[in-house]
C-alpha cells in the first residue's frame, strides 16, 4: 500500500490567501458543496489554471461573476 499524499497547500489566484485544497484528503474536497452557476463556472476556467479558495468560491456562488470585466 503506497502512502497518503501529502496535503496540498495552495494560494488563492483571486484573493492571494492561502489555503488547503483537498483534493487529496479522504473524503471529499470541501470546495465541492459550492455550486456555481455556468457562466461563473466558464469565466474562472478561462481566467483561473487552479483552484479557489473557499470563501471566494462562496462568495462567487452567492454574486456570480461579471463576464465581461476582470476578476478583482
């Protein structure tokens, strides 16, 4: 049996905060219970190669995402 992964420990490409990402860990990665709507979803793809923390993931959930201007 090979060893557990070790924690990946990420900075958050829109806020700059630190975080941990967990993919990795056993059960599901909390980042999962955030539920974004399409066009959210396509514009952080596009602008975005990694993961977001928790609390602007919620906080786009909540607001959405402007298509049309940056990311702040």
């Amino acid at each position: 049996m090979s060893p557990d992964p070790s924690p990946v420990d990420k900075r958050c490409p829109r806020c700059g905060q630190g975080f941990h990402c967990g993919i990795t860990d056993a059960g599901p990665c909390p980042c999962t219970h955030v539920r974004l709507d399409g066009p959210t979803l396509a514009a952080l793809r596009q602008r975005h190669a990694d993961c977001l923390c928790l609390r602007c993931l919620g906080e786009l959930a909540q607001q959405g995402i402007d298509t049309g201007s940056a990311l702040h």
